[in-house]
C-alpha cells in the first residue's frame, strides 16, 4: 500500500463520502497497525490494541467500525472464540484511478478521427488543469494538514485535533497549525496551547483569531518595554546614589 497515495485518497473520499470523527480516528487506528504488520493486504487487530491506540470505547469502536463497513473504507470479518479480527483496509485511491481510466475509456470510445484527437487534447488539458488547481488549493483538512506541514499523524494527535475541531472550528485548528509552523514550532503542543487561548477569549471566528494574536504581539511588545525601562530606572538610581 502506497502510504501518501492511501491518505489522499482518504480525505479526498470524504468529499463524497464523510465520516463522523471516531470513523476518522479508527481508520488512522487500523492504517497504524497496518504499518506495523508491514502493509499486509489482510491483517488481525485486537479490540484491546485499538481501544488502546484511538482512545475509544469498545462500543464506540463498533458503531465507528460498521460506519467504516457500510461507507466502504474497511471490510471485517469476526472469528471465533478469543481470536482477533480481520481487517483490511481498501485501497480507495486505486478505485479513483480505475475510474478516471474508466472515464477516459468512454470519451475515446465515443469519438472517431479527428474529432477524438481533440477530445483527447481537450481531456488532457482539464486533467493538467485539474491538477494544478489541486496543488495549489490549500488543505481545508486539519488532520491533512498536519501531516503535509509538521509530521505524522498518530491515532493519538488524531483524535485530539478532532476534538478541537468540535470544540472551535477546523478554521481555526488549521489556523494554529500555520502558526506554529510559521514560528517553527512543529509540535501540537504549541497549537494547542493557542487554542487554548483562543478559547479563553471567546475566539469563534478566523478574524477574532488574528485581532487575538495582534492583541497578545502588543501585550508582549509593552511588557518588553516595562521591563527595559524599569532596569533603566535601577541604574538611574544607582548613578544618582
């Protein structure tokens, strides 16, 4: 399994197909054990590792699992007795290509002579068109994000961003995360830190977010000046003793 190609695929998916946030947060879950068996096209999870690794319930983690089922992203099958499960997770951006290739397919078979040599320059150029728009659209994902900007994306940093996400907006969790990045503080931490004071002051909007953030640069900026002219102060003092 193609790693990059699994995850775009994945949030590119819920375009058209979204996923309440536990969904979200077991398929990072079930990709992480995955990994760790080596990219196995079937593999076995216990529900002890995943309680473990999305921090879920067991019966969140079987109302999120059936959702992943029915949605189309994972298949299982139980065993019996005390024997793990068996997942696997499907390759969504193979499904993708195999449908462009299908859509090529019909605009040739619909065409003859010269007429297809312009509907096959024509496809192309929305295809180039199209991926450029793609790279130059910004990700409106948080978890995305993350992962394009400051590092891999545990189950664990998974779930905390969607749990911020709820709490304020995806706006502003990906708003902290440019911040961070900005001032090269790639770590959720320091993002969390900033939502956390957002929060405190009542920020809902993108536009509270900065008038917050050019609020705390002022604070700083006046205490910096306190602090020099005090020690201006001691030694005027000191001078004149």
């Amino acid at each position: 399994m193609n790693y990059i190609k699994a995850i775009n695929a994945f949030y590119d998916h819920q375009e058209f197909n979204p996923l309440t946030s536990a969904a979200i947060n077991l398929w990072h879950s079930l990709m992480h054990v995955n990994n760790k068996s080596r990219w196995k096209k079937e593999f076995t999870a216990s529900m002890t590792v995943l309680c473990l690794k999305s921090n879920l319930s067991e019966s969140s983690i079987r109302k999120a699992r059936k959702e992943l089922v029915e949605k189309g992203y994972v298949t299982f099958t139980s065993r019996p007795g005390n024997q793990a499960p068996i997942y696997r997770i499907l390759p969504l951006y193979e499904e993708m290509d195999n449908e462009n290739d299908r859509l090529e397919e019909n605009s040739d078979g619909k065409s003859n002579g010269s007429d297809s040599g312009k509907s096959n320059t024509l496809s192309k150029q929305n295809e180039t068109k199209e991926k450029e728009e793609v790279v130059e659209t910004p990700a409106v994902n948080p978890h995305h994000f993350y992962e394009n900007n400051i590092g891999t994306l545990s189950p664990f940093i998974a779930e905390k961003i969607t749990l911020w996400c709820e709490e304020l907006s995806d706006e502003l969790v990906i708003q902290s995360m440019k911040l961070a990045v900005e001032s090269n503080k790639r770590f959720f931490s320091y993002c969390e830190g900033i939502l956390k004071q957002w929060q405190e002051a009542g920020v809902r909007t993108l536009k509270g977010a900065e008038r917050a953030q050019e609020n705390h640069k002022k604070k700083r900026t006046g205490s910096k000046q306190e602090k020099n002219k005090s020690v201006f102060d001691k030694l005027r003092e000191e001078l004149q003793v």
